[in-house]
C-alpha cells in the first residue's frame, strides 16, 4: 500500500490502541483525520446498523451536516451497501439511480462495510467533491480501517 495511507493506517492502529478513549471519540478521531489529511475525503462519516429495525444511523462524521442520519436498508449507496455486503466505489454519483444526495457539490463516492465475526454492523461512507476521486488504494485502505474498527466491537 501506498503512503501516505501506511502511515494513516499506523496513526490510525495507534489511535484506537488507546484504553482510556471512548469509541465515540476514536471513530470522531478518524474522520477528523481522514477529512484533514486526504485531499480528495470531503466528507467522512460512519453508519451503523440500527438493532431493531433494517435502518442505518450516523454514529461520527466530519464534514457538512447531513439531513440523512437515518437511512433504511436498500436505500441510497449505504443503503445497498447494508444488504450487498460489499464495497460500493462510484466514480460518478449522477449516474446511479439509487443513490441519496447529501448536496451537490458531492461528485463521487465510496462505502465500505465494516464487519464483526462475518455480521455487517455498518461501514464507513466518503464522498467527495471531485468525479472519480477514489481508487483501488482507497478501497484497500478503507478495508483495513473498517477491519480496525471491527476489532473495537
Ligand atoms: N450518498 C449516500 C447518503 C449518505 S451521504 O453521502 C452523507 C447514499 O446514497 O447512501
């Protein structure tokens, strides 16, 4: 892997190893780090999967604010993301169908599950105001963090 997502992934492994801090404070960490330190992460936030019914929450995020802090299963790209189990890398929002504007300067996205013993439990979702901002790297990085974030469950 390419830097500087080593050395993200490094500070990253740091931050959680932390004892004394709260989950709410480490996932707020990384999207604040995210966000802060790759150019193309405008916004960065963390959906979870809600107990009771098949609906995703915003649990941290860094960015604008966004209206949808609930999003049920199968809506929008976290939606299918929620039910696909899989990554979901969208070079271009305006050609999806199924997919939830949180503003339109958002060009590009990308949403990646985070799993606990093989059960999806939420994912982490980018966007960005430049077409085609996310790559392979991305989603390999964005793997190994959601796997990070996983062992915190
Ligand atoms: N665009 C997402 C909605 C969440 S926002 O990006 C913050 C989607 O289509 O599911």
């Amino acid at each position: 892997m390419k830097q500087p997502y080593l050395h993200l992934l490094e500070l990253i492994e740091n931050e959680l190893s932390s004892i004394e801090k709260t989950l709410e404070v480490k996932l707020q960490w990384i999207c604040d780090t995210l966000c802060e330190r790759l150019p193309n992460y405008d916004w960065t936030g963390f959906y979870f999967h809600q107990s009771d019914k098949d609906e995703l929450y915003l649990k941290a995020f860094c960015g604008e604010p966004t209206e949808h802090t609930h999003i049920p299963f199968g809506k929008g790209i976290c939606g299918q993301v929620a039910l696909s189990n899989q990554t979901f890398l969208v070079p271009d929002v305006s050609l999806q169908d199924n997919y939830i504007s949180c503003g339109i300067s958002v060009k590009s996205e990308v949403v990646v599950p985070i799993f606990v013993k093989g059960k999806n439990i939420g994912q982490i979702d980018i966007d960005s105001h430049v077409k085609n901002a996310f790559d392979h790297n991305d989603v390999v990085f964005l793997e190994k963090v959601a796997q990070m974030v996983g062992g915190l469950y």
